[in-house]
C-alpha cells in the first residue's frame, strides 16, 4: 500500500514561492509519488521469527522496507543478565566514553550552531551512579559512541550478544562495520537524520520509540548547512559552545519532528512520519537512508549493528532527489 495520495500543489498555498518553483516542486513530487508508488507502507509491520537470508534480502533489504522482528534475540543472555548490578559487577570502573550535553540533544542544531557533544572520560560506575540517581546532575548523560563501542570499549559485554547478525551478514554477504552499544537517560534525544548503513536495532531493556521518514519524503525534510561547534564544561560547571573554526559546515536538518514550525518550514507537512515502539526483546530494521529521530524510556539499553550498504540503483534514485530537490529551493 503507497504512503502517500497522488500529490496535489495548490496554486493559492505556494508559501510565497513564485509559479515556476510551484510547477518544479510539482514535477519533484510527481516523481516521488512514481517511486512511493512502489510500495511503502503506512506502518511497521513485525515479523514473528527472524528470516531465512534470501527472505530478508527479497521482502525487506532489496525495496528498502523497515520492519521489527520479534524472536530473533530470545536467545541472548543479555535479556536476562544485563541488570544494573550485572554490568557494574563486569564493566565496573573501566574508563569509558559519554556524551554529556546541557540538554539531552546530541549532534543537534543548537544556536544557529550543529553541536556535538562533550566527550567525557569517566567510569562506567560513575555513569550509572548517574543514570540510577543515585547522584544528582544537571546534565544528560549517554553512552552512545558509534565507532562499533562495544567491540572496542565494552568487550567484555560481546559474549551476552552476538559479534554478528548471522541471517544479515549471509543475505548482505558481510560483516557488520560497526557494533554499538547504547545505554542512557531518558531525556537523551537523537535529532532528525539519515544513514548510510543497514540498522539492525536491538532492544535489551526499556524501550526505543522512533520517528521514520522514508527516503521518498527529502523534498519535505529542510536541511542546512551550519558552523560545527562542541560543548565545553567551563569551570563553574556551565556549558559553553565552542565553534570548530578549522572544520566545514555540517549539513544537518533544523527541525524538530516533534514540534515541527510549519512556518519556517511549510513542506514538511506533506511528509508522512511512521512511528513505533521497539520493546525489549525486538529488533528493528531500519534500512538505509531513512530518516529517524530517537527517544527511549530511562535507563534503556540497546545494542546495533551497522551494515554498509549499497551504493546501488536505490541510492542513485536519492542522490537524483536529493539533487532535484536542492534545484528547487535554490531556482
């Protein structure tokens, strides 16, 4: 089922654009209205055993479809040892990376600014003292470092999960690029973005709620390009931001889902966000290039895996939109 009617631009709700940015978005949104033709649906449907390799690949990878997968990490002995007193008693005092931000929005548009967190080295004791409140912060702290911070931080935790998703890395023919591991606040957010990687998501405890746009929707997600900046702790325990002088503009999407400004940003309300709630014990598969913002419930904890993808006619089909869609906004 297509996620979308066949699109309609009326000509006395052009936004101020003039007649001739009006009939090139509408060429922009007949093309799309071709490609969502091709199957998207209107929500994401679970599975309730993983798939056979060829059955992954044809049903979900291959049309770029998101799905949740119940039964395919029952067995994990994370499920049931990854208590808090379990990784304190393994992880302990090892030193490790968290992302520390005033307000819980990591790599995120702040201040005409996209802004990356402060890395902090701490100990991963001290971290859950944190996030059990058992010590009072201002601050929002999240183990979320995506350089595969399992294999290489939290070693020991490897053998509770699986180095690999073995149906994917068969149906993909390789081996995952990265394996992260996620646990932190609830007021810890990821802001609205896309990536160049197959995303077997995988919930340990808690709960991940997300917000999907599918690729088809780029003409109505703004982007822009912004002045990369990192916060610092300043001695009286503030934040400051400090611009990246030396590096290049970050393009990043200035919207918040949530609370979109249809003023600023009127086309987003053509887009058709999917949501769902990926619960303990389930998997998502969030294909590449889709658009995803992140909430979870405190204290969620989460591993992933990142397949590269392929640079195919499915990317070829989003650069040529992406391109399309810059054409407009800037004729």
């Amino acid at each position: 089922m297509a996620a979308y009617g066949k699109p309609e631009v009326k000509s006395d709700q052009n936004d101020g654009r003039s007649v001739k940015q009006v009939d090139q978005l509408e060429d922009v949104k007949l093309f799309l209205f071709a490609w969502t033709e091709l199957g998207w649906t209107e929500s994401v449907p679970y599975l309730d055993r993983p798939p056979s390799p060829l059955e992954f690949y044809r049903e979900w990878v291959s049309p770029n479809k998101p799905c949740i997968i119940r039964n395919a990490i029952s067995h994990w002995p994370a499920l049931k040892k990854w208590t808090s007193a379990y990784l304190r008693e393994v992880v302990g005092s090892k030193v490790v990376s968290v992302a520390v931000t005033p307000n819980g929005y990591a790599d995120a548009v702040f201040q005409d600014r996209f802004v990356m967190p402060e890395e902090r080295r701490m100990p991963f004791m001290d971290f859950l003292d944190i996030v059990e409140k058992k010590v009072t912060s201002p601050n929002v702290f999240y183990v979320q470092k995506q350089c595969s911070n399992l294999t290489e931080e939290f070693p020991e935790l490897v053998c509770d999960v699986q180095p690999d998703i073995s149906w994917m890395s068969e149906a993909l023919g390789k081996k995952p690029d990265a394996v992260n591991f996620w646990l932190g606040e609830s007021a810890a957010v990821t802001s609205l973005h896309k990536d160049h990687y197959e995303n077997l998501y995988c919930v340990i405890s808690g709960e991940k709620h997300f917000l999907l746009h599918p690729p088809s929707d780029r003409p109505f997600i703004p982007y822009e390009l912004y002045q990369p900046a990192t916060y610092h702790v300043s001695e009286d325990g503030s934040f400051e931001i400090v611009d990246e002088k030396s590096a290049d503009k970050v393009p990043w999407i200035p919207l918040d889902p949530l609370n979109p400004n249809l003023e600023q940003y009127p086309l987003y309300a053509q887009a058709k966000a999917l949501r769902c709630t990926v619960k303990a014990g389930e998997m998502l598969y969030l294909p590449s290039l889709w658009f995803h913002h992140v909430q979870q419930s405190h204290g969620c904890i989460a591993v992933n895996y990142w397949y590269d993808m392929e640079y195919d006619l499915k990317y070829s089909y989003y650069q040529l939109l992406d391109c399309l869609t810059k054409a407009v906004e800037v004729s």
